[in-house]
RNA sequence: GCCCCAGUGGAGCAGUCAGGAGUGCUCAUCUCCCUGUCAAGGAGAAGGCCGCCAGUUCAAAUCUGGUCUGGGGCGCCA
C-alpha cells in the first residue's frame, strides 16, 4: 500500500513517484492550493495538492481534516526556493499529489495531537491511542524499543540464554504484597503473580543452564510513585561460576553498550561507592552526585555544646548534620519556615537555618552557640558569605540521613542546581555502584531483624560471624546500580550453601519448618550441587525513562495505571459477575456500590 | 492511613488572595474568503452544571466544611 515512509524522503528522491500512507497532522487550505502535512511513524512530509497537478486530488483533499487515515500517491519535488521548511526533517521536499484515498475519516480528536501543551493525564490515558500518535510519546515508545533491541544483542553477544518463568506461581509472604489469582480447580488456593522471577532464576543455576536473562513483567499490589507502578518491566539476569566483580563487569558492559546503541553516548566508567559512604555524603543509598551539597557532619563543631536540641540528639547516639545552600542566606521568613515545616514533614523534630552573613550568623539559635561553634560550624561547612546552612539533628541518625538527604535533592531541583546537560554529554549521566549493604535492618515494630536484600543474598565472608553476635554489622554481597539519583538495579551475589543459608534463616527468625513450607523447593534444589551464582535485576522503565529525560516512568510505558491503580482506557479494575466469583470459590466482602 | 497541589466551553490557561451578570486569552470546531503556506492568514458563528454536595451572604468560580478525581510526597515497596 505504500512505497516510502512519510519522514524518510529526502532531496534525493526528488522526481520518484511515491504511494504515503499516514494521518492528516495539519492543514492548510488556500483555496486555489492545499496543504497537508502527512504524519506517520517517521515523521512528517509536506503534501500539496494543485488543480494544476491533479483537479481531482485537489477537490476531494476540501474534506481532509486532522487524523483522517489517509493514502496518497503523487510525486517528490524539491521545493521552491523561498519555500524550504528547515524546521521539517523532509522540508527540502514535498509531495505534489496526483491521487488521495481517504481510509477513515477521524472525528474531532479530544486533544490535539499536534498540539504542543500539556494535556492533563487522565485524558491522556483514557485516549492512550491518540496520546501515544504524538511525537513525544512515539519518541518514547521507539526509544524504549531501541534500548531493549540492544539490551537483547548484547546478553545474546555474551552467551546468555533467555527463558521464560512462571506468571502463575507461589505466593511468599515476605516483601512486598502479591497479586493473587484465585485456582477454580482448587477451591481456596491461589496462585501469586511473580514480585521477580527470584527463585526460578537461581534454580535455572542449579540447572546449569550458566548464564541466563528475561525481560519480563513483574507485579507488586503497593501504593504508586512516580517511578513506581504495579506492573512493571524487569531485565533479570542470572550467571553461575562469578563473585561481584564479574556481575558489576557484565552489567557495567551491559549499560555502556545500551547508552551507546540507544543514544550515541560513550558512558565514563561508573564510580564505585559503599552504601555507608553514600549515606554520610549524600544521605541516601542512590545519590544524585550530578551537584555538589554534600551533607557535612557536626558532631566534633558541637561536641560540647550547650544549644538544646544539638546536646540532646548527640546525647542520645544521634547527630548533628547540615547541608548548605550556596547564595541563599537571604531567604525570606516565609521561605523558611516553610522549610523547617517540610523538614518536620520527613520526620525531623525541626530544622535550624544559618545564614551566613557580613554581619556573621543569622539563625533563630544564634544566641546559643558559642564563638567557637559559629566559627566551626561555617568552616566545616564550607560555607562562605551569602550561604544558607540547614541543619538537622536527631537522636536516630536515621532521620537526620533521611531528612537531610530529602532535602538535598528537593533544593537541587527547586534552586536549579542541577547543571542542564545534552544527553549527547557523558556528564549528564552519573551512573554510581552502591556496594557492601549491611545484609539486615532492624524492624522496630516487629522486633526482630529483617533482610535489606532477600533471604537468599551472600554474606561477607569477614563478616558471617557477626551473624548470631551482631547481625547489624554482617555486610551482604549485594549491589545497586543508581543513575542521576534513581536506584535502577539491584543485585548480590547469591547463598549456594545450605549451612550458610540456615545460618541465615536461623538470624532471620525463620525456622527450618518455616523455610520449608515457604521456599524449600528452593533449599531442596541447594542439596544437589548448586554453583556459585548470583545476578541482577535492572528496571527497564525507569532506564528508559531516565534515558528520555522524563522523571514520571508513564511517559515511557504505553499503558500505564494511574496513581490509584486504574486504567482510564479498559476501566479496569472493574466488577465480574457473580457467576464468575462463584467458579472460583469466592465471595465478595465489599460494601455494594451506591445505587443510582 | 497521612501531608501538599490542581479541577473554569473540546484542549491549554487567566480570573479566586480582595464576593457583584459565565468576564477574558491562545488553539481546536463550524460557515465564508483566499494559488505557496508550514503552529498559514482574514471575516463571522457556535460552544459553560466554574468537578460534586452543603453552608455563609442581598449576592459565591471566588469565602467555609465535606466529598470525588488526577498529580507529587511520607508510610509501604524482602
């Protein structure tokens, strides 16, 4: 049905005859002449209709209108001097057209896919179709293409073999909550739809199948984020016979080639940062290191300080931290109280500002530092004149990371910190390995101690025996990749021994008939030989979300859900029939909707 | 579960702080004019439950309370 795509023709084919196929993007109608630019997937070309070329063309382009699906033939011709459009890929030529077929005519779209403004969300979504025909998200939807093509060349390059897991399994009751799918050959039971294909990756390793990856659909039932949705695309990868160095190399090479392929970019190596480093510098596990701000530790300025809130945070085991904004000590009293509010918001019991002034400190608790401190505290700091200094302090250090680093990257964006970079420049990509995780994290409300990682991740061996003396200070052999501030893999180097594994099972509070029933199939497989292995998990929608400069992951999935896990578009969730409900065994338990 | 922001002809906005007739802008739509435009131009027309419910008031898009939807965040996300 046609010979060319509309965005691909060029002055060399000036004088062939070409058959388009496409949608009406804009018209332009003189009455004597009519124009048209004709859009599909690659692009944009210029079509003119003339009573001089085609009296009949001419005639029946008067009902063409936006997004009629339409075929035209006619003839390239290098345009008139005068008349080059050199904002248009094709706008050295158009198309002189002979004759026009209208597919489908189109009525009024609900928003203008030509248009250039934002158009709110749920429209967006509702009419996902019509969204997706604009160049943005056709931009999007290629790139995302194009990033997964390379990532498939390079694992196919590099020995790897990708198998399929399971939709329909076993639900595990730890980490996030399932998807559940009720069995109606099995009244009561339920399949779970995978959160990660974790464990059938590892036994694809006891399998010796070696060095194994999957693009594949993964499900969590938590609340959204902007880099969160319900379902979302994982590249797991798995390989036997490595330790971390071997993981972090083919993943490193992975994502070089990536951004290579996709973007044209040569990626710096990445840099390598301990979770403890990351947190004592940026406050976070996924620092965005593309500005400076660094948190800056007080603790030796305030030693022995008599202001309150300091003496009782470091009393207490805690500490004192601050951050500077450069320039800012002029900020108003309405900026920062709202400020000290926001800092409240993320858990911190309040926020002291200091700015840094000719006449010298001006802070609500001035009057309680002492000359020492003032002094201490700007050097510390770094800061200089005209710098505003945040300060957090905490009996938990926990909170004062956690505040301090919100903050960072809050301020970063609202004061442009952030340099603006072409994502043709290495620099706009601050790619960071975040390696030696402490293996446990306390959970205060359960009062016992629970993985950061999962159950199945490797210990270090200098560490393995603070497992029954202090499970705090085991580190794991686990690893993420972050990228401008965004975690966008996670890894470790996985247990294949089983008395390693009831070690740690018997640290998580898990006994042995516990392990059992909730993931023996795994422990089981462990007795017949089971290599070293280990792997990672990257997100694909948040790489190519990041790689197309959005910060919301729905710009780049075609079909997202909303923020309260609803499709515009389906409608879906949406209710089934009671006789649907009774061959599976179930009995709805929610209040019945409101008659109308 | 909690905090914050938004909701005004088909789309995107202004108007809301400081109450006074659905008041305005850009685009789209419809009719007419127009043979070189390219976000075409000119003339005209049509199009509204100011998200919804209540309250205050002589009077509510505007103030108050509630609610719904969307978005950002906290909790949650091994």
């Amino acid at each position: 049905m046609r010979t060319h795509r509309c965005g691909e023709l060029t002055a060399a084919d000036a004088g062939s005859s070409v058959t388009l196929c496409g949608w009406v993007h804009t018209r332009r109608d003189h009455g004597g002449v009519t124009f048209i630019d004709l859009r599909d997937r690659s692009g944009l070309v210029q079509v003119v209709f003339s009573p001089e070329i085609s009296l009949a063309a001419h005639a029946a382009a008067e009902e063409l209108r936006g997004e009629f699906c339409v075929q035209v033939q006619g003839s390239v011709a290098a345009r008139r001097s005068g008349t080059v459009n050199p904002r248009l890929a094709t706008g050295e030529v158009e198309v002189a057209a002979h004759e026009l077929t209208v597919f489908s005519r189109a009525e009024t779209p609900p928003f203008q896919v030509d248009g250039h403004g934002e158009i709110e969300e749920t429209l967006r979504l509702r009419y996902r179709y019509l969204d997706l025909r604009r160049e943005h998200m056709r931009d999007n939807m290629l790139l995302r293409h194009k990033i997964i093509s390379a990532i498939r060349r390079f694992f196919d390059a590099e020995g790897f073999v990708e198998i399929e897991t399971p939709m329909l399994t076993r639900s595990t009751p730890e980490g996030a909550r399932d998807y559940l799918v009720p069995s109606r050959v099995h009244p009561g039971d339920f399949y779970a739809l995978p959160q990660s294909p974790q464990l059938f990756k590892q036994l694809f390793m006891v399998s010796g199948l070696d060095r194994y990856y999957q693009i594949v659909k993964c499900f969590r039932d938590e609340d959204l984020r902007a880099d969160r949705q319900p379902e979302f695309t994982q590249l797991d990868m798995e390989m036997s016979f490595v330790d971390i160095a071997d993981v972090l190399d083919v993943t490193e090479r992975m994502f070089k080639f990536v951004w290579r392929e996709a973007l044209g970019v040569a990626l710096d190596d990445f840099v390598r940062m301990t979770y403890g480093e990351s947190m004592e510098r940026f406050g976070v596990d996924k620092p965005d290191t593309r500005f400076g701000m660094e948190l800056t530790d007080l603790g030796d300025v305030f030693a022995g300080t008599e202001a309150r809130v300091f003496r009782a945070a470091l009393d207490d085991g805690g500490a004192v931290k601050c951050v500077t904004l450069a320039g800012r000590a002029d900020m108003g009293r309405k900026d920062l109280d709202a400020l000290v509010d926001e800092a409240k918001s993320l858990g911190a019991g309040g926020l002291v500002w200091a700015g840094v002034t000719a006449e010298g400190i001006r802070s609500p608790v001035d009057k309680f530092f002492s000359d020492d401190e003032r002094a201490g505290l700007v050097k510390v700091a770094g800061a200089e004149e005209g710098d505003l200094i945040l300060i957090v302090a905490d009996g938990d250090p926990g909170v004062v990371y956690k505040v301090l680093g919100a903050l960072r990257n809050r301020l970063a964006d609202r004061h442009g910190l952030i340099p603006e970079r072409a994502k043709s420049d290495p620099e706009a990509w601050k790619f960071v390995w975040i390696t030696d995780f402490p293996w446990f994290e306390y959970n205060e409300a359960e009062g016992r101690w629970d993985p950061i990682h999962h159950p199945f991740t490797g210990v270090v061996e200098a560490t393995k025996d603070y497992l029954e003396t202090d499970p705090g200070r085991v580190v794991s052999k686990a690893y993420d990749i972050t990228l401008n501030g965004w975690e966008l893999a996670s890894g470790s180097i996985r247990i294949h021994d089983r008395v390693m594994q009831e070690r740690v099972l018997s640290a998580l509070g898990i006994s042995d008939e516990e392990a059992q029933a909730r993931f023996g199939f795994l422990l089981n497989a462990f007795r017949y030989g089971a290599p070293p292995h280990g792997g990672i998990a990257p997100g694909i929608d948040r790489i190519v979300a990041l790689a197309a400069g959005e910060s919301n992951i729905r710009e780049v999935i075609a079909f997202p859900k909303t923020q309260s896990a609803t499709d515009p578009l389906t409608g879906a969730p949406a209710p089934v029939d009671d006789a649907q409900l009774k061959l599976l065994h179930l009995r709805s338990t929610a209040p019945a909707p409101p008659e109308n």
